[in-house]
C-alpha cells in the first residue's frame, strides 16, 4: 500500500472478491529514505526536510513514521471488520519498486495486490496503462500480482474495477 485512495480501494476490492476464509494478510508500505514524501499528503515543507540538528531529524522521522502506521491501520479497517487477520508491514528504502518487490520474497507471500489509477504509464508517453512502480512489479515480482485499478468516470461510471493479472513464471538461464 502507498497510503492512497487506489490503496484502500484496492483492500476493499480484495476483501470482497480475493480472499478466502482462512487467508491472512500483510499490508506492505515502503516508506522513501530520501526524501518524506507520501502518496495522497504531498511533501512536507521543505524547512521540515531539513532539519538542523540530529534530535530535529529523529523526531521528524518518529513522526512521520508514526503518520505512515495510523495510515496503514485506516487502510486495514475492511480488513479486520472482515475477520481477516493482517500485519503492517512498513520497510524504508531509497528504491521503492524494487523494495517492494525484496519483501515480498522475503516475506514468503503467495500474491501481491496493487492498486492504480490507470494514467501513470499514460502520463509519461509509454503505450502501457501502469505507472512505474505497479509496472516494476508486474514484472519483477517472484509471485502472482494482481493489479485492480480504481473505478472513474472515464470507466463509465459504473464503479466497477479494471483488473489485471500476471502468472509468475520462472525464467531459464539464457533470458528463456
């Protein structure tokens, strides 16, 4: 989760159409090192990036990093109203897309569920319809990804997610 609207849609969508009773969840965020940056709050001012002695910096990050938690526990609401159990998983990286997909290995997880808008890949002139980190994903992931893009009006208006599916799949030495 990034802690936006596609996120929490995406929780919800997969409460109702994905798991299973018995299923347990890990909600996954990879909070940037570089630079305090959230998904749907913006950047901080930039006298809050850049703080001026150690102690300012350390309780800049317990803050933020305390903002990010009481996100991802809004975003688990479908999830324990469900009875599904779940964790929060929060991992700090400078390279988002591919510490999202180390964890997912480390961790063990049999399918990864993602949100998106549909626009980002559009946004920045590929042919694709993901945006950079959803796409990474797709393709570099050790397991199944399942990708639900948020309802808009330029769907019709009728509410009803876009979903697309990746089997993982091994390769063999030589890119085959």
């Amino acid at each position: 989760v990034d802690l936006s609207e596609e996120s929490a849609y995406a929780v919800r969508w997969a409460v109702q159409n994905y798991l299973r009773p018995g299923d347990a969840v890990i909600l996954l965020h990879v909070s940037p090192t570089n630079v305090l940056y959230g998904a749907d709050w913006g950047p901080l001012s930039q006298a809050q990036q850049s703080p001026r002695t150690p102690e300012t910096q350390k309780q800049l990050e317990d803050d933020f990093d305390a903002f990010t938690a009481s996100k991802a526990a809004d975003l688990a609401k479908p999830l324990k109203e469900a009875g599904f159990p779940f964790k929060i998983h929060i991992a700090k990286d400078h390279d988002m897309r591919e510490r999202l997909c180390l964890e997912l290995e480390r961790l063990g997880l049999s399918a990864v569920i993602m949100g998106s808008r549909g626009c980002g890949a559009e946004k920045r002139g590929n042919d694709g319809r993901l945006g950079s980190v959803t796409d990474y994903c797709v393709h570099h992931c050790v397991c199944p990804v399942v990708v639900v893009r948020h309802p808009d009006e330029k769907d019709g208006g009728n509410g009803q997610p876009v979903v697309t599916d990746k089997d993982a799949r091994v390769e063999e030495k030589g890119g085959k």
